[in-house]
C-alpha cells in the first residue's frame, strides 16, 4: 500500500505543468504507466481489509477487477495489436510541408474498413529503432478509405527524427481515440481557431464539414508564412468556396494579417 501510495503521489508530482514542460514525451509517457503497478499493489492492499472476510464480497471484488483488467488488456494492447496485424499499417510516403514539419501517408489492406471521424487522433509507434515509443498525432486529413494521413511539426527529439523514417516502415496505430469532432458542436456555423502545428485536426474536419456542403472560417496564425502548415490545402478551401481562411502572421506580409490571437 505504501509503495503503490508512493507511485501516485509521484506521478501527481511530475504532472505539474511547470515540471512536465522540462520532461521528453517518452519521460512523461513511462512515469505515467508506473501507474498499472500502482493499482494493482493498491488492490491488493484492499484484499487485507476487514471487509474481504465475507467470500461473497471478495467475490464480488475479483469479478470486478478481473473484468475491469480485460477491458484495459483488450482496448490498450489487443485492439492495437489486431489492427496492425489485419491493416498491416506502413509508411507510404514522407512529404515536406514546411522547413520543420512533414507529412507522413500511411498505407495498408483494408483501409476502407478502418474508419475515424476528422479531429480525432491516434497514438503511433514506428517499428524501428525507436518502436518502443508511442506518439499521438491528429489525423490530418478527413476518413477516405485509401489512405491515412498525418501532419506533425518537428519540435522535439522524436519528431525531429521522423523525416529520417524509411518508407515502407511498419506502424503500429492506437485509436483512432478522443471526442474533439463536429457531432460535439453546438450550432452550424463554425469557427476554427489555430495556431502551427495545431491545423492539423482541423484541417480534416474542415474537410468533412465540406463534404456536407457546408462553409467554415479559419483564423490561423504562424510567425511568417514560410511557417504555415498545410498552406495550400487551406487556401484551396478558400478558392473552392468552402471555407474562409484568415491568415494571421507574427511578421507583416503582404496580404495577411499581422498580430497574434
């Protein structure tokens, strides 16, 4: 009990922002899952309560867990572990889209049947060297049945690295996960808001708020235009008359706004 009581302060401790801003990702990421041995020395503390005499309570408390243990073993390790060895996920291709960031297709069999909704993301782990590392990424670009896509900026030691990826590399993807998608809004005109790299689940569901026949306005801001992610593809929206696109600079370039939001 003292021991799992320690690993849950501790994991409190190293999430305070002005901590976790001075750890790599993968440092967050393996503190984190020190928290499955936490629960499960905690459990067992419980199994020395008075309560646990009565058989029909221990029971009833081993019924629980063992369920609750089958659900966490079976959406965190099987379901990514079934995708991958159905879908068969590889890097397809890797393209530049600005002098920090890329975009890197994902290619596999039966793809039409590997469906998410635009805004989601999901967690990615690129068998080579670094395949002991999980990444999530927003899917950049809506469901389309042949290919998936991600966008992502180079601001730390691994996504610095990703341009450096062979293709044909396989990939392993956990999701797709998360709730920040256009059936959670709460009217039909829309305004997207981003900054940088942060384009990227909007882009998608920009996309799929198009395909409905329905327009959107984007504000996004960069330091300089040279920084902007996705660049054609959203003025493309704008030529098309889909959507709005107000880009919002740090620097003052001719036809732009210059500011901050």
């Amino acid at each position: 009990a003292f021991i799992g009581l320690t690993i849950f302060i501790s994991v409190i401790v190293w999430s305070f922002a002005i901590i976790r801003r001075r750890l790599k990702y993968e440092q967050w990421y393996w503190v984190h899952f020190c928290m499955y041995a936490a629960i499960a020395l905690v459990f067992l503390h419980q199994l020395q309560g008075g309560d646990f005499h009565d058989h029909r309570v221990v029971a009833y408390w081993w019924t629980l867990m063992i369920l609750a243990t089958m659900i966490i073993a079976l959406w965190r390790f099987a379901r990514p572990l079934w995708y991958f060895f159905y879908h068969r996920f590889r890097i397809e291709s890797i393209t530049p889209e600005t002098p920090d960031s890329v975009s890197v297709r994902i290619s596999g069999r039966h793809l039409d049947r590997f469906r998410f909704i635009a805004g989601q993301h999901a967690g990615l782990r690129f068998f080579n060297s670094y395949w002991w590392q999980s990444h999530p990424f927003s899917f950049s670009q809506a469901y389309n049945g042949t290919e998936i896509r991600f966008s992502i900026k180079g601001i730390g030691d691994f996504t610095k690295l990703i341009p450096t990826f062979k293709i044909g590399t396989y990939v392993m993807l956990d999701g797709p996960l998360g709730q920040f998608i256009l059936a959670e809004r709460k009217a039909d005109k829309l305004l997207f808001i981003a900054g940088g790299s942060g384009i990227t689940p909007l882009r998608a569901m920009m996309e799929a708020w198009a395909q409905q026949g329905k327009s959107s306005i984007l504000l996004y801001a960069n330091k300089t235009s040279v920084d902007i992610m996705l660049k054609k593809e959203v003025d493309q929206f704008t030529a098309d008359g889909k959507a709005q696109v107000i880009h919002v600079l740090g620097n003052k370039e001719t036809g732009n706004v210059q500011g901050y939001i």
